[in-house]
C-alpha cells in the first residue's frame, strides 16, 4: 500500500463528510484512511463509523488511546501501513485530482522522506487565497531545493503540507510530543532535520480552513502561549546544535513566529495576559543571541512585547478584513 492518510475525528460533524469524501475519490494509487476518535458530543463518531461501514475497504475507525491531537496521530501512525503517511485535519479537505497526481507520481519512490507542498487557505466567508512557493506543478527531486523553499515560504511546520515515509518516521523515533499546543514546529523541525531525501509538489492540493466557529485553534488560553513559547525555544536549541546547511534559515523562520505570537496576548483573557506577556519575555534572550535576524525582527525585539503587540494587532485586524475572517 502507497498511503495511510491519518485523520484524528472530534467535535467535527459539519465537516467530517467533506472531509472524507475528498479523500475517497482518489484514484490510480493504493490507500487506506485511518481515522482516530476521540469521543464528541456531536454526529462526528456517528458519521465515522457510518463511512467506516460504507467504504470498509478503504476506510479504517480507530478510538485513541489518549487525548489530545498529538496522541490521534501517534496512534494513528502505529496502525498505518503504507509506504507514506499523511496526516490531515478533519474541518479540511484536498483537491482529489492534484493530490492523485501527487501519489502516482511517487510510485517506486520509496527513497524520498518527506515531500512538501503549496496549500489554500479557506476563509470563514469561503474565500480561498493561494500559498504559492514552490515553483511548478510537477515533483522536484532535489535537495538543494530546500533553500529555495525556506526563503520563500513564512512558515514550514503545518503537518498537513507534508508526506512523509512511514519507515523514515519509525526508525527515526519521530512521534509527536503529547499534551502539548503548536506540537507542529517541533516534529516539522525534527523532521527536516533529520530528513536524507526531499522532494516538493508545487500544486496545491489541500484546503485549509481558518477561522472556523468552533475551531479548537480559535480558542487561546495561557497554556496556548506557554506551549508556543516552549515548542520554538526546543526547535531553536536543536537547529542551534545541528550541523544542518540551512540552520540559520530555519533559526530565522522561527525568530519570525516568536515575534509574530506577540499578538496573541490580545487573545487571551485579561486576568492572564500579565502572565502570558512575563512568559515571552523569558524567552527572548535566546532570540536576540541569533545571528540570522533581519531588519524588522531587530526592531520589534527592540520596542519590546507590549509595542510589538499592538502593531502587530493592527495588521492581523486588516489581514482578517482582507481575507473575509471574522
């Protein structure tokens, strides 16, 4: 089998279908759908194990053995069985045509680790932008790539523009951390740093959906901003201590995101904003130590969390009016 998509199922009713179905029409490769429950108060086990029972061949229902996001795919991951494994969000959806295209054509491939790819952003007002980094629509085999990538694209660590070689991830031990919020910068950063073979698909094929009522993203708490800040400061020491030929590319992605979430303390409730602007300042020495700074990021590190903030809020609100989130 070429692929396990792994999909972790909660508190998704109105999506879940569009989400599945998506995916049951590829076509011209070999495939298997895990999704991984976790008990919801809505439709969304009902739904699962409905298309489980429709699409038996194809569709597999497993109840995690934990909680949380990390844990779906982590157990989701032991059960795969595919050559590669993708792990996709249940409010989402893919291009089925681009994403079968993108299938067929690792074929005897077995060698790539980790293939990267442009995605949509879909707005609350069902408006979709385009993340458009990657040159072309056919699979670039090639290492050197990557720079090319890392320059162009804000941000690497959303899983879900990710396929990746099952036997890569076991033998490298690469699991998700559990318990924790923005698990993502930390495997995405273990995964490029460990990675031997890349390759990048310029087509998009996935649909992600932002500002979602309901969303579990939407919701930031002083534990959110905690996670955060701990996530990218173990991302940073690790490119720090790695040998890896574009580590100041990556340092520098993730300086960016530690000035970038100085907006979030807007986002949580006022009793913990105090709190959560003493977290980030803990953590800005290790910022202000990296090389690979530019201009803007010198300046916002200079004016400090509170300034920085405010601007910074200033142009999410206009960032949100553009693209139609509420």
């Amino acid at each position: 089998m070429l692929l396990s998509i792994i999909v972790p199922v909660y508190q998704v009713e109105e999506y879940l279908y569009t989400c599945i179905k998506s995916m049951l029409d590829c076509h011209g490769f070999s495939y298997e759908i895990i999704l991984v429950l976790k008990p919801s108060s809505d439709k969304s086990e009902l739904i699962a194990n409905e298309i489980q029972k429709e699409y038996s061949s194809k569709v597999r229902v497993i109840v995690q053995n934990g909680d949380g996001l990390s844990n779906a795919r982590n157990v989701g991951l032991k059960y795969a069985v595919g050559e590669y494994v993708a792990f996709f969000d249940s409010d989402d959806y893919i291009d089925v045509d681009a994403f079968s295209n993108l299938m067929q054509s690792l074929e005897g491939k077995t060698s790539i680790d980790a293939i990267i790819s442009d995605y949509y952003i879909v707005g609350n007002s069902k408006n979709i932008s385009k993340v458009d980094t990657i040159e072309g629509e056919e699979l670039i085999c090639d290492n050197s790539y990557l720079e090319a990538f890392l320059k162009k694209r804000r941000n690497y660590w959303n899983v879900w523009q990710y396929v990746l070689g099952r036997k890569f991830l076991l033998e490298n031990n690469l699991f998700f951390l559990e318990g924790v919020h923005s698990e993502d910068i930390e495997f995405a950063t273990r995964v490029i740093l460990t990675a031997k073979q890349f390759a990048f698909f310029g087509k998009p094929y996935y649909y992600y959906r932002i500002g979602r009522e309901g969303s579990l993203a939407n919701k930031v708490t002083l534990k959110h901003i905690v996670d955060l800040m701990d996530m990218l400061s173990i991302s940073v020491k690790r490119v720090e201590n790695d040998k890896f030929l574009y580590k100041d590319l990556l340092a520098g992605k993730l300086s960016l995101q530690y000035i970038l979430s100085f907006v979030m303390i807007y986002d949580v409730d006022e009793t913990e904003r105090a709190n959560a602007v003493e977290y980030i300042c803990k953590k800005k020495s290790l910022y202000q130590e990296l090389k690979r700074k530019d201009a803007m990021q010198k300046l916002f590190l200079r004016l400090g969390v509170g300034y920085s903030a405010y601007v910074l809020k200033i142009v999410r609100d206009l960032r949100r009016i553009l693209l139609k989130i509420h």
